[in-house]
C-alpha cells in the first residue's frame, strides 16, 4: 500500500504553482497534482475524486470566491488546507481560517515552513494507517480458465464459515461473472447499481446490494441483466465500494476479470494480498511471468503480497514444479491437487467445497490457504482515511 502523501496544488498563478510543484516533487513521500484555474474557476476541489490528503491553495484577487468554494463544503469534504496568499493581508487571513486552512504562508514559501505543515500530515496518515482495517485479497488468472473463480469463491467461505470472519466476495467481472453459481443465490440489484449509486450508500443501504448465504458470506455481483464491460466500470466508483465494504467487514475478497487496467488495476494495486492463479504449462507459466512483472513494475506490489496458486497440480506433469519455481523466483507458490468431479459436482449443485466435500484433499488446502491469509491485519482504509488514485492515474 503506498504511504505517500497525496498533494493538490491549486490556483490561478502559474509561476507560483509551478516553483511549489518543483519543490514538493523533490520529496520522494509527497505525490504531486496541480490545478490551474482558468476563466470563472474559483472551486479548487470540483470533480475532485479521491480526495487529496492535503490542498494547497495559491489564493488570487479572486480569493473571496475562492474561500466561499471551500466554505460551503461540509468539513468531511474539506481536506486539511493551507493557503499560500498575500502578506498582511488580514481579511484573507480570517476568511481562510473560517474555511477551515491550518497554515497561511506568503510567497516566496519557506521551504522548511512548508516542510512542517507537511511532516504534521505525514505523521497523522501514519498513525491512521496503523490502525486495525478490512483485508483485501484480489484473485486473478494468469490465463484464462485457471480456476480463480473457485478459488475465490471458496476461500470467501472458508473466511466465513471456518474462520468467523465477516467477509464479502465480489465479483469483479460485471459482463461474465458466474460467483453467485457456486453458492445458488441469485443477483437482485447487483454490483453495477450499487457502483451507480455508491455516493449515495451508507451501511444500511449496502446490505440491499448483497446476497446473503446461510454461512454468513455476503456476495456481491453483477445481475444478468447488466450490460457493461471492465473497462467501463470507473475505477474511482469501485474506490469508493471499496471503502464503504472495508468499514462493514473483516474480509473483502475480489475475484479479478483478466484484464489490468482501470479499477482491475486500481484493486490489485491496493490488495494485501493477490492470488495469480495458473496451470502447470508453458502458456500459463508465461503469462504468470508477465503479470508478476506488470504487479512489481507498474503497480509496484511487493514479491511478499503475491502468491502464485498452481491450480490442478499433477506430479507427472511435464512442466514441474521445479520449472515453476525457476521461473518465478522468490515468490511463495501453493499447489491445489485436481479434483476436477468434486469440483464440478460443488458448482453444479450451487454448494461450496467445505459443505459438499469437507474431508477432500483440495478442501484441506484451500482452509490452509484461507488461515495463512487470515493472519495479520488488512490496510483496506475506512472512510476516515483517504488513499488515492493519483499516482496510477499518472502512470497510466
């Protein structure tokens, strides 16, 4: 999870936003967006989703609008503020802190008085992103039809049933997912309305968006009757389901359609734990390597967050598990033996491997899986936090 700091610089002077953006970009724990107003701007936080973690605000003759922008967003949408603006100014001084500014400083900035006003935020994001939250565990297939839809689906039961964790499964692929298949629950209003109206939803709300099973999963998934693909699906949207399901539950888990971009990027980039899930053969084995490679280099997972999962795993397999572990060194690697009946008949009958085949090989090593996943806390933020997209947005 990035610990970064996530900066908005905003205002109407282009000389003074680009010395502060050269400045602060020096710091290797600040990320950087500027907006410069144009015209009638004067709202430095509209369209604005996330949140940054701090605003930075170059107050303009125009400061009164400026100030008012900020002044009529509740304190839950005004992030901490610091307005660079006129010396001796004091009406400017007393209509910023009305608005909510912890600092005022006067341009030229002095680099250490900004170093201080960000060091305080550094501290408190630290201290927030110790505390207890949701754990999030993506799942993916390295190649198509590797098996992470059961996977999935069974480590969500195991969580809930085995481990007496409060967890949700969803299902991330909006046009194909079948994850309500394995547990013979049918969508009703399903995950593309809840993103629809995700601004809207609180606690309470949310529980009318999933399926309940009678081991306590909750699932939440598209409904036969949504027409969208991955790529359409906002990424900011998903953001926000996130953190509304990281305050109501232990687990999130998140079965990932094959495709990395967006809000599939987004949630593997923000994942504890991921899952690249593959068979023993030299298409899967490359594949694995390429998006083991697009998880460290793009996303920047760490190698201790990925686990690869050798679905149907067979000892007489030409491609071993030596060769695996060759080519994808110093990541943790499992193996689940092929059970393909049981397997079948637990999807066919709408019924999870720990209720129809409890005492199976490949039941014993998905709770093995489940419990080494259960360790530890999570680092999914609750609403009181604010991680963001920014800093994909601008590797993308």
């Amino acid at each position: 999870m990035r610990s970064r700091l996530e900066l908005l610089l905003a205002g109407r002077s282009r000389e003074v936003l680009a010395t502060l953006e050269a400045s602060l970009k020096a710091r290797g724990d600040i990320s950087v967006r500027t907006r410069l107003f144009i015209n009638g701007d004067h709202d430095s936080l509209q369209g604005i989703y996330p949140l940054p973690d701090a605003l930075v605000l170059v107050a303009s003759d125009n400061w009164r609008a400026e100030m008012a922008a900020l002044s009529e967003r509740s304190p839950s949408e005004r992030p901490p503020l610091l307005i660079v603006g006129e010396q001796g100014n004091a009406d400017l001084v007393r209509v910023a802190m009305r608005a909510g500014a912890r600092d005022f400083l006067s341009p030229p900035v002095n680099d250490d008085d900004m170093a201080e006003f960000l060091n305080d935020l550094l501290r408190a994001k630290r201290v927030e992103s110790s505390q207890k939250a949701a754990r999030l565990t993506a799942v993916i297939n390295a190649k198509g039809g590797s098996g992470a839809s059961m996977i999935a689906a069974n480590l969500a039961h195991v969580l809930a049933k085995a481990l007496d964790r409060q967890t949700v499964l969803m299902d991330m692929d909006v046009q194909f997912g079948a994850l309500p298949l394995y547990f013979n629950l049918t969508p009703r209003h399903g995950l593309v309305r809840a993103l629809e109206l995700v601004d809207s939803l609180d606690l309470l709300a949310l529980e009318g968006y999933v399926l309940k099973h009678q081991s306590g999963l909750d699932l939440l998934a598209s409904t036969p009757e949504d027409r969208m693909t991955i790529a359409e699906v906002p990424e900011s949207r998903v953001e926000m389901l996130l953190k509304l399901l990281g305050e109501a539950y232990d687990d999130v888990v998140v079965d990932l359609p094959r495709w990395v971009s967006g809000a599939t990027a987004m949630t593997l980039e923000h994942a504890d734990h991921v899952l690249v899930v593959m068979e023993q053969g030299v298409a899967h084995l490359r594949d694995a390597q390429q998006l083991v490679s697009i998880l460290g280099s793009e996303l920047h997972v760490d190698d201790a967050q990925v686990t690869i999962v050798v679905n149907r795993f067979s000892k007489s397999n030409p491609v071993s598990l030596k060769d695996i572990r060759e080519a994808l060194p110093n990541l943790h690697i499992v193996t689940l033996p092929n059970d393909f009946k049981r397997v079948t008949q637990s999807v066919n009958m709408g019924s999870p491997l720990l209720d129809s085949a409890s005492g199976a090989s490949i039941t014993r090593n998905l709770e093995k899986m489940a419990r080494s996943l259960s360790e530890g806390e999570g680092q999914l933020r609750t609403r009181g936090s604010r991680w963001s997209l920014l800093g994909w947005a601008q590797r993308a």
